[in-house]
C-alpha cells in the first residue's frame, strides 16, 4: 500500500478510489482505507495539493465501529 501511494499522483479522492475502490470512505474529512482484510481501519489525510497523506491511526473494525478515533 505504502509503494502504491507512493507512485500515485493523486489529485482527489476519485483517483484513490480508482486505486482502492472497494477499500475507501471519505469520513469527516478524512480517507478511511479498509485494509487486512477488512480487519482494520487505516484513517488518513490527503493533501491533494502537495501530495502528503497523514496517517492518523490504525484501528481494528471493532474499534471503528465504536466510535474511536472519531475526535482526531
């Protein structure tokens, strides 16, 4: 995932899903990667102009689906 989002050229959300179109969500500003499997949520911030995406967390669905991580 790290070598993909590397070599993308991301401009907006629309190419992120054309990369991962069955493992993203746009949440309260933040792209949210399903990742493992569906396991675990990786929750990010894009920056489409310069091309720099924060990771903010890493969380397993469980976790998700509480509502963790929803105040960062």
């Amino acid at each position: 995932m790290l070598k993909i989002a590397k070599e993308s050229q991301w401009r907006h959300l629309l190419y992120v899903i054309l990369t991962y179109s069955k493992a993203t969500d746009f949440v309260e500003g933040k792209t949210v990667f399903n990742i493992k499997g569906n396991k675990y949520r990786l929750i990010t911030k894009i920056n489409y102009r310069v091309g720099v995406i924060r990771v903010y967390c890493v969380l397993t669905h469980e976790e998700y689906n509480l509502g963790k991580g929803k105040d960062l």
